[in-house]
C-alpha cells in the first residue's frame, strides 16, 4: 500500500472551515430509502473490475452531524488513480443518504451520469481515465443514516444521551460497511491511502476521531470543526464519536524509543477515579503489544479510546470503549485489551478477504490468555483457554477456501461464528505448543509487519492471508505444517484421539474427518512420568501396567476433541426438566 504524505494542518483546516464543509442542508433531489438494501447491509463482496482497477488514494470526508434531527449533511471528495484504463467509477453509499450532486475534476455530472441502485453508485466518466491518470471526485449528499439495531452486532448510527442529557453519538459499521455515512469501496481491499475528517458538530461537544488531530475551528453560529488525519485506515475502522467529553493525556516511551501518544476521551460525568484506572492500564498494555508482536503500528498518530454508548469496536486510533469500567477479577479490562488488539490484528495487518478473519479475531483473542499469564503466571492462561475451549461449535471450518462477505463468517447458522475466536485462538496455542515460540511469534511478525524486525517508520500497514500464514508457520518451523492447517483450519471437526489397550500395550491413534493426515505428537503422563509419542502416521505406543494412572496431554497443548465438553455443552442446551 501506499504511504501518503500527511496535508500540513493549515491546508487541512482551510478545508475544514471552507472548501470541504458541508453544504447548507437543502431539500433531497431523491426519497431516502426507507430502508437500507440488503447490498448496503452486507460487507465484503466482491470488487467491481472497475474497482479493482484503481487505486483509492485518499477520501476527504466532511461531515455535519445534527443530533436534533438525527441526519448528517456531507460533501466526500475521493481521490484515484487508474491502474488501467477505466470509463467508470464505482463506490458504495447507502440509498438512505440521497446525493444531491457530483462533480469530477471541477466538471459537474447530470443525474443521467451516474446511479445508484441498491447503494453500489456508479459514475460514468466523462471521458477514459487512463492508467497513472488521477481523478477526484466530489460528491454532496446527507439524510438520515441507519439507526443501529443493536451497536455494535447490528450497526449504524446511535443516538443517545449522555447522563448530563447532552448528546452522545457514535458510529460502529463493521457487519455492515463503511458505505452507511460515506462513500467507499466497501471491501478490505478498498482502503484508501488517507483519510482526512472534518467533523462539524454543535459547539460544546468534541468530536474525537481516526489518526492525528489537526485542530478545530469555532465557527462561531453554534457549530465547530474537529479535523483529523489517518493514514491507511481500515474501511469499517472510520467512526465518528460525538459528546461531552474530556480528555487524559499522557505519553508512552516505547521499549522502540518512539513516544507514542495516548488519548482517552471519557465522558465529563464519569467518576474521574474509574477513567483514571482505565487509563492506567494504557501503557502496561502497549507493553505487552510491542513485546510479544512488535511495534505499535500507528505511533506516529496515538494511541486512543473513547467510551462510547454501544459495547466497542476496533476503530483505528479511536478505539470505541462502552465496558463502563467493569471489573471481572482478571486483573485487566478485557474489552480494551481485545479492541487494542486489533490495530495489530486488523488495521496493521488486514485480511485480504473475509474468509480470512479468524486472523483478526482468533489471533488477536489469543492474545488475551498470553497477557493473563504476563500479568498473573500459567494458572491465569489456563484459566482464559479453558474458558475458550467450552464455548468452541465446529460446525464450519474457519476457512472455507473461497470468498465470502462478513455475513457469511459472523453468522454461526451459516460460518464458524464465534469459533473465529475461541477456537482461531486455541489453535494458535496449539500452533505455538507445536513449533515453539521462537518460530510461532516469527511467524506473527511477518504476518503482521511483512519483516521478522520491525522497526518503527520502517513498515506499512499490509493484507495478510490464511495461505500467507500456512507458509510463514511452515518456513519458521522448518517442516511442512500442511497437515496440521488442513485439520484446524479447512475441516470443522476437531481431531479425535482413539485409545486402544492389549494387555501392557496401548495404541492412540488420531482419526479426523475424511481420514486427513495428523502427525501431532502428543504427551502421556504415566504414574507421573511423562513420555512423548511422535504420532508418526497419526499412530503411537506407549506401555503400561494395567491398573497405571494415564493421562493424555496433562498441559492440554492439544486440541482435541472432548466427549466430556460436548457432554456438558449438550446439557446446557437442553430444556429444563419438568419436575
């Protein structure tokens, strides 16, 4: 991807407060949908050729939010470059937000020039763009973006109200796409290389968003302009957050030598003790971060959280906290320690396809267990991964080998669901058990940074693959691990292990579906004498006394089927007895 020089912040805030400010609200030139298409709700589908022949450098977003009436007022300026030649452009933008107009290089368009059906807008240019050449698109439009269901599962806009009845909104559109407030490629590939915000909100409220904070403008009729600059952003990581807030301050020397600065905007009402503690845990997170993968991937911007009025979400630089500062007896706060993973496991390295997830959510879930024993030692580990291991379904494989939308892999009727988690992260455990650390956090790093030595200012966000994966574990490990993905990650079911005993000689043998390979080697304690089986041919022997206490894998390194779990999870699914 490209890396876009960062506007100065004199030019950004002339933008602010004329060129890119939204247009007085004025009447539609078309009905808002009353609903969003089913298109518009779905997230990943596959590029238009149009698409995929350009390079989206950069969207300039100016957006006017108006709590009152629960619409927003919006000019987007979006910037390409032809790879190849193209005679069209194509984005996506709700149906519920009519455009009011378009205008390519400074030529305005007729209404017969572009369209947009179901909300994939397609704009007709006045003549070929030929490859290297640029166009910058304008496009004015506004309305009553979707209201979320239920933020951040089912997203779109939420309106609400802080305790001091002021207003308290936020935006959280990972299942749904960047396309519900602006318009984009809606599509992990669609990342433009810049985004700049201009956020226009009542006066009295802030408006803390994405990247590096350029300034703010008082415009002095009850409105002001926050502006913002990100680099390289995430489609779905865009969000705005609008309320009474404060902001903490401090800064973090990293064990890389760079001070990266860390934000936290909670409400003006919260207790000033509970932020404090919250922000607290800041810098021994980083910490963490940077010593198990490697640098934080946007120092030069921040490190930010926002409490927001829906649970959270992984917006880049602007992290969205709604946890209400709960205590669990975990010693951290899992849901910022999750969402901070994401800006390794999601904004620095982005799966290149939806099919691929299990990246972002299993690897940055593991995470959680490995900073449990960081802070409080192997029983604390043990204790997350147990937690993991009973809520695992393995009704689809977390990667079915061929392109889907966000739909297909989040909803557990149709994909892996909430395995992209638990079980993502327990088969990184495994994978870590199997090769050893020094090869498995190899393996992340390049995965995550594309170099085994990242150093600050020396990489680039990137997308990153199941495939990728398979052969960076591989080449770090020395050996082929092809069996050990095919079994994990492309089949549903886990591994069984079978157990068969004549007199002093024992057979474990490994079965899996459709008889796939399994070498998995696999530890025995006998009368508390560990000996390990290679699993050569997915078989090994071990002897032992009838009567000898045997325990299989006594550190659970292996994942595995267990008829006791599957037990256990059938009994909680089943209905209450009458009695």
């Amino acid at each position: 991807m490209r890396f876009l020089s960062l506007m100065s912040a004199t030019s950004l805030l002339v933008l602010a407060a004329c060129a890119s400010t939204p247009e007085s609200a004025t009447p539609a030139a078309a009905t808002p949908a009353e609903l969003s298409t089913p298109f518009t709700l779905t997230t990943g589908s596959p590029r238009t050729p149009e698409q995929q022949s350009v390079r989206f450098e950069k969207a300039d977003l100016a957006i006017r939010v108006m709590p009152d009436s629960q619409s927003i007022d919006a000019v987007a300026v979006l910037d390409v470059t032809a790879a190849q030649p193209v005679d069209r452009l194509v984005f996506e933008l709700d149906t519920r937000l009519p455009i009011r107009s378009i205008v390519i290089n400074g030529r305005p368009l007729t209404t017969a020039e572009w369209s947009n059906p179901d909300g994939r807008l397609t704009i007709v240019l006045p003549q070929t763009l030929a490859a290297g050449r640029g166009a910058s698109v304008r496009i004015a439009y506004g309305g009553h973006p979707r209201t979320a269901p239920q933020a951040p599962w089912d997203g779109g806009f939420v309106w609400s109200a802080a305790p001091n009845g002021q207003p308290w909104i936020a935006t959280a559109v990972q299942g749904e796409g960047c396309d519900l407030f602006w318009p984009c490629i809606d599509h992990p590939l669609g990342e433009p290389g810049r985004v700049d915000l201009h956020i226009t909100v009542p006066t009295g409220l802030m408006a803390p968003s994405n990247g590096r904070f350029i300034g703010s403008v008082d415009h002095g009729d009850g409105w002001t302009t926050w502006t913002w600059s990100a680099r390289e952003p995430n489609t779905y990581a865009i969000a705005l957050n609008i309320g009474p807030y404060v902001e903490m301050q401090a800064d973090h020397v990293s064990r890389y030598g760079a001070t990266i600065p860390l934000r936290f905007w909670p409400l003006s009402t919260d207790d000033p003790a509970k932020a404090q503690g919250l922000f607290d845990q800041f810098p021994r997170m980083m910490d963490f971060y940077e010593a198990t993968v490697g640098p934080f991937p946007f120092g030069d911007d921040k490190m930010g959280v926002v409490e927001t009025p829906h649970l959270g979400m992984e917006h880049q630089t602007i992290n969205a906290y709604g946890n209400a500062y709960r205590l669990d007896g975990k010693d951290y706060d899992w849901l910022l320690h999750h969402e901070l993973a994401h800006e390794w496991f999601g904004n620095q390295m982005t799966d290149a396809d939806y099919d691929d997830l299990w990246l972002h959510e299993g690897l940055g879930s593991y995470m959680q267990p490995l900073y449990a024993r960081w802070l409080n030692g192997d029983r604390a580990m043990q204790v997350e991964l147990s937690e993991m291991r009973g809520k695992l379904i393995n009704r689809f494989p977390l990667v079915s080998g061929r392109p889907q939308d966000d739909d297909s892999v989040y909803d557990s009727a149709r994909g892996p669901g909430l395995d992209l988690y638990n079980k993502g992260a327990l088969v990184a455990h495994s994978l870590r058990l199997l090769i050893g650390d020094h090869a498995f956090f190899e393996t992340i790093r390049r995965l995550v940074y594309g170099t085994d030595d990242p150093r600050p200012g020396q990489f680039e966000p990137r997308f990153g693959t199941t495939a990728e994966f398979e052969a960076l574990a591989s080449r770090a490990a020395g050996r082929d691990l092809g069996w050990f993905f095919d079994v994990y990650l492309h089949q549903a079911a886990l591994p069984e292990l079978r157990q068969t005993r004549a007199g002093d000689r024992i057979v474990l043998e490994w079965i899996t579906e459709g008889g796939r390979p399994f070498p998995m080697p696999l530890e025995v304690e006998v009368e508390g004498r560990v000996q390990t089986l290679s699993m050569t041919g997915g078989r090994g022997e071990l002897v032992a006394p009838a009567g000898a206490h045997i325990l299989i894998d006594p550190q659970n390194k292996v994942l595995r089927r267990l008829e006791h779990i599957e037990a256990w999870q059938a009994a909680r699914a089943a209905p209450t007895a009458p009695k």
